[in-house]
C-alpha cells in the first residue's frame, strides 16, 4: 500500500521576501523584489537589474554559529540552509541529537558557492593553496547545500542534491515525494535553491536572453505573458517544503498545508524543436499529461497553474502547450499566473520557490496576480481568457494547483498540489 505525501512544514528566501510570512505578504500585494544592481552596470552587463534577498547579517547569526560563518561565502548555501531549517521548525520538528534515519533531504542546486570558486581560483593562482581554508570543499562542492542542511538537523535517510537547471526545485520535491511514497522515508526536506550575482547571471547576459530595457524601472522588467516581454529578469533565493507521510503527519498532530497528489518529469531529448535551451512542445504535453494521470486527477479539476513564464518568447508556446495537452482553453482554461513577475528567474531555485507560492494559495485561498502584463501578449490571449490571467490577487477556494517547471537541457518537470481532505 502506497504511502500519502503531504506538506506539513514550508520556507523560502526570495527577493520580495524572507520568510514564509514575509513572503506571503509580498505576493498578496504584488510585491516586487527586483532592483537595479550598479555592480552589474560597472562589469559591463547589459541587465542592470536582478532579484536578491534581503539577509542581513544579524538574521545570518539566528542560523549560523559564528565559527561556520568564519570564511563562509556561498550565497546558494546561506539560502538554502535559512529556508531549510525554517521549514523544519515550521513542521514542529526538533533537531536530532543522533542521526534521525526516518528523515533525509533532497535539496536541489544549479551551481554552489560560486563566489568561494572565484575566491579560490585567485588564491590557487596566487600560490596560496594553504590559504584555502578548511570548509572550500564543504562550500563548492554539488552537493554542498544538502550536506549543510543533513549535518545542522541530523538526517539520517537519504541526503543528496539534485541538478537539473530551471527544473531542480520541482523534480526535488518529486524525488522526495517518491522516497516517501515508497516507504523508504517517513519525512523529507526537500527544495532548491541559486547563487546570486554576476557570476551566475553573466553567462545568460552574455546570451541576450535578459531584459536590456527596464535598468531605469526595475519592478517593471519582469512581464510574463506581456506583448512587451523582452527578456527575463535573473534571481536568486531558496524555497524548500518538509514533506511527511500522513500517517506519520497525524501521528505528529501538524499542521498539513496540503497533499501531493502526483507529478512527473521527463526530457524532450533536444529533439525535433527542443534543443539545449528550447522545450521540445511533444515532450512538455506528455509531462503534463503524464502528471495529471499520475495524481488521478481530470485536466477540469485543475484550478490554477502556476506556469514556469519566464517572459521570453517561449510564454506562447508554454501557454499553448497547456493548452493542447489539457485540452482546454478560453474560458475553460484554468487560472494562470507567474509568480517571476514578481521576483524575476530565480534559476535553480525557482521550482522551490514557486511551489511554496503555489501551496500558499491553497492554505490561504487566493490566486496572486500577474504583475506587469497589462497589454497581453494577443497570441496568449488568442488561446485563454483575460479574466484567467488576473493582473489582481483574487481572494478564492482553491482545491488543485499545477505547478511545472521547464529547463535547460529540455528537462520538464510537473507536480500536482491538492488541498488536504482525509
């Protein structure tokens, strides 16, 4: 008998907000989290504007003793610990004095300390190898951000990182539910999460896939869905959930925030249409497709998606592909929103993050709005209603949410959250 996967903990670091109650806010109120980076005018990119939270350092001391800050310079890791361990506290989970084997991680990354790399790289250059420091290695490898988070909280199942470009958080979270449906775990803390900075962003710049046009308003760069969509804005952060099975859940007498009712990931080969950085449409409607068998579910049942719209040139092709694999549109077509137009692209950890703002709609009951797609791109709007793309939250029960992620290297990922009914 399979297990039932539910969400019983949630935190995030994210541009417009630091904590789940923050952040909840911010994407209540339409609250933007890019701003203008002068950093990034002085190297010479052509995007002076990007998303990156807010962590002072008093708040880094409430998760960090000072001799694990001492040389610490992994923005990726600082994230993805903070919003960790908040989801573990939220959860009502203590830390374990000895290894806890019923629980373990799947914490997702795209690249890890990026800035410790370059650090390094000068100091290896410089012939000083012995300068290096005792946690370089702890700080730059792949698996860093889940090694972190197993030793702080003393998880003894599984513990790993997953990789898979802008799909990481979203396959994470399936992995883990996986684990756990299989009885293989009782509880898993699964998310992703993305170095800031121009180290990360420079690459993408490089290939004029951001937006040039809005250095001089910010909160306006990011447009999904948006006719004058130019590009998508670079982020930073972490998201991550502590999923449990239910019957460990109520055990705990916890709060469930929701179930997890299915997903599916899958690759489009980069073939026929797919490459490297373009989805493969065949590939993407049979993982959408795959992910509402999985979860049981009728394509009617859906309430809202909360697409990966990154305000590029592929928002169309997204939106038709939804389209022709739920074989719906207009009126019919489920609500639609992007949270990246409040936050930008958080990269690596944008599954994670967007999935806590998808599970926040179903415990709270509201739709966010799309901010900055005032004049609908027409071919979108060719194939969906406006009023299914609200540019205001909406205050509204939401039973099924569909959250995908699409990447680089045609990898595609679809989870399908429901609200909790025993």
């Amino acid at each position: 008998m399979e297990n039932r996967v539910v969400i019983t903990g949630m935190g995030v670091v994210a541009p417009n907000g630091v904590g789940l109650e923050a952040f909840s806010n911010a994407i209540q109120h339409g609250l933007s989290g890019v701003k203008f980076f002068s950093n990034l005018k002085e190297l010479g990119f052509s995007c002076c504007i990007g998303g990156i939270p807010t962590v002072s350092e008093e708040l880094k001391r409430e998760y960090f003793t000072e001799l694990q800050l001492k040389n610490f310079n992994s923005s990726g890791i600082l994230y993805g610990c903070i919003a960790g361990m908040d989801a573990w506290k939220d959860a009502g989970l203590a830390i374990s004095e000895s290894a806890d084997f019923d629980s373990g991680t799947v914490f997702g990354a795209g690249t890890s300390g990026i800035d410790k790399f370059r650090e390094a790289i000068y100091k290896l250059d410089d012939g000083k190898v012995r300068r290096l420091g005792s946690t370089v290695v702890a700080q730059t490898m792949a698996s860093g951000v889940s090694a972190y988070l197993g030793g702080i909280l003393g998880l003894g199942n599984q513990v790993t990182t997953n990789s898979s470009a802008c799909t990481t958080g979203t396959e994470a979270i399936l992995m883990g539910y996986d684990r756990i449906k299989a009885g293989k775990a009782k509880r898993m803390l699964v998310g992703s999460t993305s170095d800031n900075g121009p180290y990360v962003w420079g690459g993408f710049d490089a290939m004029r896939v951001l937006t040039y046009k809005h250095n001089e308003s910010p909160e306006q760069g990011s447009r999904p869905m948006s006719a004058s969509a130019s590009g998508f804005v670079p982020g930073s952060g972490a998201g991550a959930m502590v999923l449990e099975s239910l019957e460990s859940a109520l055990e705990r007498n916890t709060t469930i925030y929701a179930e997890i009712l299915g997903g599916n990931v899958n690759s489009g080969g980069q073939r026929n249409e797919g490459s490297m950085t373009a989805p493969n449409s065949d590939a993407v409607q049979r993982c959408i497709s795959a992910a509402i068998k999985n979860a049981k579910i009728e394509p009617k049942d859906i309430d809202v998606i909360n697409g990966h719209l990154t305000a590029t040139s592929k928002d169309f092709t997204e939106i038709k592909n939804w389209s022709e694999a739920l074989d719906l549109k207009g009126s019919n077509f489920p609500y639609i929103n992007s949270l990246k137009s409040m936050i930008g692209h958080c990269l690596s950890a944008s599954g994670s993050i967007e999935s806590v703002a998808s599970v926040l709609q179903i415990k709270k009951g509201f739709i966010f709005q799309n901010s900055n797609c005032e004049d609908l791109n027409e071919e979108i709007t060719s194939l969906v209603s406006k009023e299914k793309i609200p540019q205001k939250t909406i205050k509204k029960d939401i039973n099924i949410v569909a959250k995908a992620s699409f990447g680089f290297g045609d990898v595609n990922g679809c989870v399908i959250f429901k609200k909790f009914d025993r």
